[in-house]
C-alpha cells in the first residue's frame, strides 16, 4: 500500500552526518520527486518552478553563497501550507530561526512587489466570458458587470488595549479584508487592515477615498451583497427580499425582485468562492492569532497574489469543487434585512440601474401578466427620540462602564435593562433593549462621522450651536465624496463628548490599511532612511556585501527602482577635482524634475549651449562600446536621475567635470552613473532589502569628500 504524506520528510539517518548543505540538497530533490508537490507546497512542481523564475528575472530574489532562491521559497510556500513553523522549517532545512524567519519576510516582501502583474483592475472592455456564455441567464443584463466585492475576517493578535476595536461578530480580534474579483475567481483588490468592527459599508466608503483605490470605468459596476450602501458602482440586492442561492431550491421566484436577487446571488457568489479557494489553498490563514497586524496584513496580500497566479497556471480543481459543496450546505449570512439604504443622488442611480435590470430580466424570464412591483418602501415603525432621552441613556451607560458592565465593546444586558427602565420612568414611555441598541448605532454612526469631518478642510465647529460648519459647496463636495456625511450636516450633536468617552476606544480607524501598491510605496519611502553610518557598519560585520559590476547583465533587468544592482571600484575623482565638489556636495536642495541634461547646464549654470551640447553628446557617445543605443542610454540616464532620486551626486560630479574641463575624467563618468543606478546592498539583518540609490548618492559623497 503507498504511504500518503504532506510534508516534506526530514532526511535519513545517514543524512543527518552531512553537512547541511547536503541535507538541503536532498529536501529539494525530494520535493522535485514528490508525486503530490501540492500536498506540500499547494502548487505543482511545475508551478513551482515558473513562480521562481519570474522572482529571480525580476530581480526580486537571487542566488546567495549561503542559499538558492528554490529553498527560500520553498520555505515559504511550506509555512503558507500551514503544516510548517518557523522552528520546524529551522530543524528541516538545518538553518536558524533567524534565517528562516528573514527568508520568509524577504520572499513575502517579493511577491507583493509582483503586486503590478498580478493584482490588475478590470478595464471593462470586454464581457466577462461567465456572463457572455451564461446561455442567457446573465447576458445581456449584467453585461456591464466587472466583478463582485466582499469582505472577509482573519484572525490577529494584538494588545489587549486593541481588543475592542479588532473584535467584531467573532469572538476573538479579526482583521477585515475588503476584496473584489471576477467571475474567473481572480482577485483585482485587496485592502487588508482594517479592524474587525468595522462595518464592510465604513471600509468601502475609506477605500473609494484612498488614491490607490477600487476603481470602476465609467458606466460600469461591482455586485455587493446588503451590507454595503447601494451606488451606481456598487449593486446590491433587493431588501427584505429571499436572497441567497438556497432559499431558492424549493421556492422558485415569484417577483422580479426575487429573479433579481437570484440572478444577483448566483453572480455575486464568485467572490465567495474565491475567499473560500483561497483559505482552503492556504491554510495559514485560519491560523494566524500568533501574528501581529502588519504581518497578517502582508500575509494576506502575498497570498492574494499567489491565488491568482496559482489561477492562471495551476488551478486545482479538487479544492474548487470542495469549495462549491461547502457554499450549497452553508451559505453565508449577510444580513439583508439589515443592509444599508441608498442615499443620495449616485444611490438614486443605482436604484434607477437596478430596477432597470430587474424590468429586463423580467420582460425575458417571467409572465407577462404578473404584477412587476419594484419600487416601495419598507413600513418599519419609527420611534422619535429627543436631546434629553440621549443624555439620560449616555449617563446611565456611563456609569455602567464604570461599574464593569462593559466587556470589549458591548454593555451587559443588566446595564441595557438599567437604560431601558431608566428612560421608561422619567419620559412614560414603553420601550425595550431593541430601540436603546439602534439608537446607540445611530449615535455612535455619528461619532465616527464627526472625527473624520474634523479633520476636512474648510469645516468649522460652532460649540454654541453644537453645529458643524461649512460653506455649501463645501457640503456638496464632501455629501458627493460620502454620502453619509449628509446625516450629520445641520444637525446638533449634543453629546460627542460623552460618546467618545464611552466609545472612541473601540471605533475602527483603519490607520494600519494598506493595499498592496500602498505597502510598496511605503516600503521604497522607508529604506531611504537608512544611514550611510549604518551601511557602514553593515560593512565592517560583514552583514552587507557588494556585487561584482562586470557580471551583471543590465538588458535582462526591468528599469524599476527595484531593480538595483551592485558596484565594485566605483570611479573617484581625483583630489583636485574633490575639491571643487566640496561647496556643491553641501547643498541640499533636491531637484524635483530632471530636465534634459544640456537645456539644465545653459540654463541654471550658464554655460554656453555648444559645450553643454557637445558634452552631453560625449556622455552618449562614451557608452558606443557596450553597443546599446542613444535611447537606451537615455532611457538609464532617466531611470538613474528621476525614479531613483540618484541626480544630486552625480550632477555635481559632472558639472565638476565640465568646470574644470577635466577631459580625463569624463571616460568614467557615465560609467558611474550606469553602476551607481543599479546599485544594491543586501543586508542579511534586513531581510536582504535593497540599498535605494539615494544611499548610492551619499555613499559616493562620502568616498569622494575622504579624497
């Protein structure tokens, strides 16, 4: 009988005696053996083997004398399956922890990068293939339709200050990830970070404000289910009306309405089918209370992206089919009756949208003589509610805080009964703990809404009014941007400060979301700040080491930032020429554009336009022999000076070389420029991250100025 397993096994006694790079070398050769690679690394060998190619030509991973980029991503893809930890994957592949915990953050960190490749936007060009050869179910009335959107918890460990905020219908802290995708199962979005109180509505409204934000071309939209705010954008299903797939399993529709929502739901499944692939592909994301936000905010993204590369090259259908099976047998709950309202003009459009589907697809699936119905509104009873009772509620909760009838962010139902009898004896009313909880969700709605008004330009606070103000078109701007500030314009708002005191702790912010394009923006901001004292000392420990020059191939490499190679002999000026440097080096006064490099000499330094022409055509020239053309050599000039921020040293090593017309130097200059544009330290304490060229600029300074 075979002997299933899903782990790569620790090697043989006769093993063990070798040195550890025999040990890794045979756990490779195991896993390129293994008849069931997913079982190990969720992907095939083959996958495996493209997933490392594309890493190592980026330029993202490369070879070291202590590791090959297999293992490190063989590590990684170990621990995503849930069956590896760091101390396992340390005694298997006889490395430290350290080792294998910097491993897996560098191998992270690379595949977010692919973030641009991997994480596309739908344009809207085409009909999704789903929709088009639907056999007539969805097309032509949802041929407008990109993708779906939902969002997801995941699990995280944070402090116990932070409890309140991160704990949401679970019983322990979550994270809420908000994503979208097509009907391929692909996700196009993914904004991980924000705590899990945050309604899915609050976090949408943030992330359509965001500048890397979910964008929809014009004329085209998302389906959401009922917890978001309906849009033009964004199309949510009928409310108070049957909804999820199997409701209708034994009850046809009876309505248009219900054959929308039906239609709606079979569509809108695709995402929650793409979360359920996802969890299943990688199990660590069910196990993630031991990391802190940050990480399993990473976690989730690199996972994001290795399910839709997983997508278009090694689908596995086993785990999709398990998926569908466990969506039939238990659908989600997402809260119709609760859903949020359309509010203002672009919830009128997607009103207007909506019922226009509705009529389509009722004209083409229903009876002619049943009554179409699509309009109305819900009867729900209402109940008024004045200044004073919301003083009376806000004091006795905030002495029941004070008496610890408040865990986490919940009072006790002996602290809503006090309410309850509280307003029921001083007011002769009759309500119960149902209205006291809406009316604490209202009030609450209007805290978050007032502290990010707060921070809006061109809004005031008048405290005798207890108003917020603004100029008018200041309120249709930002009524237009979010539609829930519309609650609070003209309202008083009494009792802010007694909320906050009861509440503010436990209100989501969002302040740790990011999507992915966000994390690698921060991450190019944050190695700037590296010190060259610090590269320094890196080098006297040995924890930073140089590439050879000669050996690297500058054609195979993209023109990125990322893409940063190293320098062995870097050119020096000699001491003369140290010298006139030495007033030039001192100024600190970034350019903001590179201008081409002759019109700068003639205009900001004066030199007569012939010589500036004739030397930028020299640096041009003096690259003939690598055989690259003018526009390649321009193209790395551009690279060099404005992506990678490098134009401080080098313009004033070249504006030194033309005030001294020290022809001898000239030979080396673009030299220079071409190693000092793709230079890179990696540092094994920082998870072999890449040296920006801004620190290749103060590095030359620093050489030049000892000279």
């Amino acid at each position: 009988m075979t002997r299933h397993v899903s782990r790569i096994e620790r090697p043989t006694t006769q093993s063990q005696r070798c040195n550890g790079n025999q040990v890794r070398r045979e756990l490779m050769a195991q896993l390129e053996a293994h008849y069931n690679a997913r079982s190990v690394i969720r992907m095939s060998y083959d996958a495996f083997t493209r997933l490392v190619a594309i890493l190592r030509g980026r330029g993202l991973l490369r070879d070291n004398q202590y590791s090959f980029v297999e293992e490190q991503v063989a590590k990684f893809l170990h621990i995503l399956s849930g069956q590896g930890r760091v101390r396992s994957e340390s005694f298997f592949f006889r490395r430290s922890t350290e080792t294998i915990s910097r491993h897996f953050h560098k191998v992270l960190r690379a595949l977010i990068t692919l973030q641009n490749q991997f994480l596309v936007q739908p344009n809207g060009s085409t009909v999704s293939p789903q929709i088009l050869n639907s056999g007539g179910r969805f097309y032509p009335y949802f041929k407008n339709c990109i993708g779906a959107i939902d969002g997801t918890h995941i699990r995280v460990k944070v402090s116990k200050e932070d409890v309140s905020r991160y704990r949401g219908r679970k019983n322990y802290p979550t994270m809420n990830v908000l994503a979208a995708c097509t009907f391929d199962l692909k996700f196009t979005y993914v904004l991980p970070g924000w705590e899990g109180s945050a309604s899915d509505s609050r976090i949408l409204d943030n992330e359509l404000s965001r500048e890397d934000n979910l964008n929809a071309p014009q004329g085209k939209f998302y389906l959401a289910d009922a917890g978001y705010m309906l849009r033009s954008t964004f199309l949510t299903p009928y409310r108070s009306t049957r909804y999820h797939l199997k409701e209708y399993s034994r009850h046809p529709p009876e309505n248009p309405k219900e054959l929308f929502n039906l239609r709606h739901s079979s569509l809108r499944n695709s995402i929650e089918r793409a979360f359920g692939v996802l969890k299943n592909r990688f199990p660590i994301l069910a196990e993630m209370s031991r990391y802190d936000v940050e990480t399993v905010s990473e976690i989730v993204l690199g996972c994001c992206i290795l399910h839709n590369f997983l997508v278009d090259f090694d689908p596995d259908e086993e785990i999709i089919a398990q998926v569908d099976r466990d969506l039939m047998n238990n659908e989600p709950d997402h809260g119709l009756a609760n859903g949020a309202i359309a509010r203002g003009e672009d919830g009128r459009r997607g009103e207007i949208l909506r019922d226009s589907i509705a009529a389509q697809i009722r004209c083409g699936d229903m009876d002619a003589e049943k009554v179409f119905e699509v309009g109305g509104n819900d009867c729900n009873a209402y109940f008024k509610w004045t200044t004073e009772m919301d003083g009376v509620m806000l004091e006795v909760l905030r002495e029941q805080k004070s008496k610890g009838q408040k865990e986490d962010r919940a009072f006790s139902a002996e602290a809503y009964r006090k309410v309850v009898e509280e307003i029921n004896d001083k007011f002769s009313l009759n309500i119960n703990k149902t209205k006291v909880m809406n009316r604490l969700k209202t009030l609450k709605e209007q805290m978050v809404l007032s502290k990010e008004i707060e921070l809006k330009s061109g809004i005031g606070w008048n405290d005798s009014f207890k108003t917020f103000e603004a100029p008018l078109e200041v309120w249709k701007s930002l009524i237009k941007a979010n539609p829930r500030y519309k609650n609070i314009k003209g309202k008083s708002l009494h009792h802010l400060e007694i909320l906050r005191e009861i509440y503010e702790k436990d209100v989501a912010t969002g302040a740790q979301a990011e999507s992915a394009r966000e994390k690698v923006q921060r991450w190019e901001r944050e190695e700037t700040h590296i010190t060259i004292d610090e590269i320094d000392e890196m080098q006297a420990n040995n924890h930073v080491y140089l590439d050879k020059f000669s050996t690297f191939d500058f054609e195979s490499v993209p023109s990125t930032p990322g893409s940063q190679f190293g320098i062995s002999n870097p050119f020096v000026p000699n001491a003369s020429v140290a010298k006139g440097l030495d007033g030039d080096l001192k100024r600190t006064r970034r350019l903001k554009f590179w201008p081409p490099l002759d019109e700068l000499l003639v205009e900001k330094y004066k030199f007569p336009e012939a010589d500036a022409c004739k030397f930028t055509e020299f640096l041009i020239k003096d690259a003939k022999p690598r055989g690259e053309q003018n526009e390649v050599i321009v193209g790395k000039l551009e690279v060099g000076m404005t992506k990678l921020k490098v134009q401080n040293a080098l313009f004033d090593l070249v504006l030194c070389c033309i005030r001294n017309y020290a022809s001898q130097l000239l030979n080396g200059v673009l030299d220079m420029i071409l190693k000092l544009v793709n230079l890179r330290l990696s540092d094994r304490r920082r998870q072999g991250g890449m040296l920006p060229s801004a620190l290749g600029q103060e590095w030359v300074r620093k050489r030049v100025q000892k000279h």
